[in-house]
C-alpha cells in the first residue's frame, strides 16, 4: 500500500531524455530515410544548446 500524502518523486533531468526521445521517434518515423546526423543534432536542439552556454 502506497504512503498517504503522495510521495511522487519527479526527475526533471528524466522527464526531459523522455521528452527528447519521443521527439526524435516523432521525426525518425515521419522521415523517408535514416535521419543524418545533423537532422538528429537539429530535433535534440544541440546546436540551440550549445549556443546558450556560451553565454
């Protein structure tokens, strides 16, 4: 039986791997062909990243 008072734990950093995965199934399904490397680096915005930590 489950405490009373809810102690759901939510790990943002999870969370969002989860959201990025089912962002690149969404693309890597509506693609005709395998996704280049820079299509991949484009749905998991790593170049958006990079960008901001440079500051």
């Amino acid at each position: 039986m489950a405490p009373v008072g809810g102690t759901a734990v939510q790990d943002h950093v999870a969370l969002a791997e989860i959201e990025l995965c089912g962002e690149l199934i969404i693309a890597a399904s509506a693609a005709r062909e395998r996704l280049s490397l820079e299509s991949i680096d484009e749905v998991l915005k790593v170049a958006e990243e990079r960008d901001s930590s440079r500051g």
